[in-house]
C-alpha cells in the first residue's frame, strides 16, 4: 500500500520496515531486560527468533501481544468479555471508549476482537508523553500505535491536528483497519467519563464534506470498558492530593511508568467491555440546523450516554455510591459480604499511599467517588 509520507513521523511501522526495528528493540539492553522479566528463563535467540519470523504487525501481536494477555487475565482477572452484538465483526471502526487503564485499554480489545472473529486488530492512538524512551516507541509503532503529539505550540498544535485527523481517515477508508481512541486525553481520574469535544473536532479536520459527513466516515462506535477493581485507584488517589496540596505539582518521569507497570500487573477482577451501535445512523438523523456552534456537545453528549448506559456496574460501584452518600439506597445490589470485602480491599488500597502528609479521610473519599461515578452516570440515564 502506499501510504502518503506526511504520515510517516506518527503512523505504525509497515511490514518492509519491521526487520530493522526488531534488530534496533534486540540490541537494546532496557529492552532485553523487560524481555527477561516478561519470558524468565527464555534465551534471548529466541525471543529473536521468533520476533523476526514475524512478517507483519499482526502477527506480532498474536506471536506476542495475545498470549502474554492472556496469562494475565488468567492471574490478574476473574474473566474478559466483550459484548458486540450490536456491531458487525466484517466491518472496521473508530472505537471511542472511556479510559482507565494506560495500556490495556486498547490491549485488550486487541485480544477480544481476534476472539470474535474480526480478522484484524486497532490502530491505536497514543501520546507521545508516554514514548519518552526510543525503544518504547519503537515498540508500540510496531503494536500498531500511531502518535498523537503533544505540547506543541498552538500552530503546531494545528498541524499535527490536522495530520492526525486525515491520517485517522485514511486507516479507516484505505487501510481498512480499525481505530481505538480515548474519549478524553489522559484517564478520568476520577471515572467520570465525558468526551472532550476536542477529541471530535481534531476528527473532523479529515475527510470530506460537512462535520457530520466527516464523522460518519470514521464510524465511530462508542465503547463502555467496565473494570471491577482499578489497580491504579490509589495511585490516582493519591494524584488528586498532591494536587491540592501544591496546585503546580506536575508528574515526574517515572509516573506514568509507575502506573503502566502497576495497571497491567494488578489484580482487576471482572472486566467487561460492550460496543454500542455505531453512531453513524444518529449523526444521519441530527437536524441539519444545529448550529455548528452546539453540534460537536450534541454529539459528545450522545457518546457519553452510549457509554453510560452499556457500563457494567459491580457491586463495589453500588457499595461505594452508598459508602459516599451514607445511606444505604443501594442495598439490593450487594450483600452484607460483597460490602466487608471492597471495604477491606479499599483499607488495603490506601494503606499503600505513602504520602508525608497523608489525608486520609480526603483519600477515601476520592477513591469512593472513582467507583461511585460509573454508577451514578449509570443511573441518570
């Protein structure tokens, strides 16, 4: 295929490019130490072994990716799902979901639609904020991410914008691939879910035609990811009151690592995913006199709901929101037993932030408020 060079700096490398990465990510000590960690006791000859009898991105992540994910739902889970009834596994999309977790968002419905017979995986977008490290953005542009790039100035900002945007339509109408996307930059924290009309505009720079033309041509599905327990919950916690305690506190280096490593390797028992209809149908039957003004709040509005509605609440939602509100409204959706334990494990969850002057009370609450917020967003629809 011959893929326009403009895409060049951001886009996934192509099949005639992987040798040479793989040669790049084999010599490089990091990542022969991540290699080590992930596969003990497998000698490196291998490892490049197989990695370079892979001749296509895809291939790479079944040869790698699926297994590896797989062991860990075994360890780290009570099971995945994924619920596509209402989307056609013959067709590609632009899946646009709520983010919690750094890597296994995307990772994950990797696993789930070779699982359900779609014939290939996504195109992930990530930022470079995370690809600090040449051999990490080696790696990922080899999983098939491209590069959403960040603190740029704001004519740069617009350019890299507009790449982004043409390059996104071109994965969906010449690639014929599928897209995963946050619905915001960076997690919700604090797992209220809400799509930035920022995401919707940078999609409408691509394409032809009108907003709404535009947005159809990407074929977006919104995605509700549903986990039972955030291993990140304290560490997010912990964010919100280095926050308010000093209101230019910024994330060091090792940060986003931290909850990369911590995300992946920690306990998140149940995890449901579910596809809501395409939006194409609703953007087709908007009223053509919106003013453009209010088209893009229209549209995020009716992601956000899709993802609300198809969220999987657990009992730890319901015992939070309860727990929150000091009441017991929700006391049908939990047994005395089910509310001991997510006490228990949020006791278990704070005890791990070391913060030299650690609010307590100020913690719980904003861990009671992550698991609460699915629920009530849940309900209000």
């Amino acid at each position: 295929m011959n893929i326009p060079s403009q895409f060049d700096p951001i886009r996934p490398f192509e099949p005639h490019e992987l040798p040479q990465v793989f040669d790049r990510l084999l010599a490089n000590t990091q990542f022969q130490q991540v290699v080590a960690y992930l596969y003990p006791g497998v000698p490196m000859e291998a490892i490049a072994q197989k990695m370079k009898a892979c001749s296509t991105n895809l291939e790479f992540q079944k040869t790698f990716c699926y297994g590896f994910l797989k062991q860990l739902l075994q360890k780290q889970s009570k099971g995945c799902d994924i619920d596509i009834t209402q989307v056609d596994n013959r067709r590609n999309y632009t899946f646009v979901s709520n983010h919690r977790d750094i890597v296994l968002d995307s990772a994950l419905l990797d696993v789930l639609l070779i699982d359900s017979g779609f014939d290939t995986t996504c195109e992930i977008a990530i930022g470079d904020n995370l690809l600090k490290l040449p051999w990490v953005k080696d790696l990922v542009r080899v999983n098939k991410s491209f590069i959403v790039e960040r603190a740029l100035s704001m004519r740069e900002m617009l350019m890299a914008s507009k790449r982004l945007s043409a390059y996104m339509h071109f994965v969906i109408e010449e690639k014929k691939d599928n897209i995963w996307i946050a619905q915001r930059e960076g997690r919700a924290k604090d797992s209220n879910d809400r799509t930035q009309e920022a995401i919707l505009k940078m999609m409408v720079m691509g394409g032809e035609g009108s907003i709404v033309d535009r947005l159809r041509q990407l074929h977006i599905v919104p995605l509700a990811i549903s986990y039972e327990y955030d291993p990140c919950d304290f560490l997010k916690a912990q964010e919100f009151q280095l926050r308010r305690d000093n209101p230019a506190w910024k994330k060091g280096p090792m940060d986003d690592v931290i909850s990369m490593q911590t995300g992946i390797m920690g306990y998140k028992g149940r995890i449901h995913y579910h596809c809501a209809p395409c939006i194409d149908d609703f953007l087709a039957a908007l009223r053509p006199d919106i003013p453009k003004t209010e088209v893009f709040g229209v549209i995020a509005a009716h992601i956000d709901r899709e993802i609300h509605a198809h969220y999987q609440l657990y009992p730890c939602n319901y015992v939070a929101l309860d727990l929150l509100r000091g009441n017991d409204a929700y006391g049908s959706q939990y047994t005395a037993e089910e509310k001991a334990s997510f006490v228990t494990y949020l006791e278990g969850q704070l005890a791990k932030i070391t913060l030299p002057e650690k609010d307590e009370a100020f913690l719980r609450e904003r861990m009671l408020t992550m698991y609460a917020n699915p629920a009530i967003n849940h309900l209000a629809i």
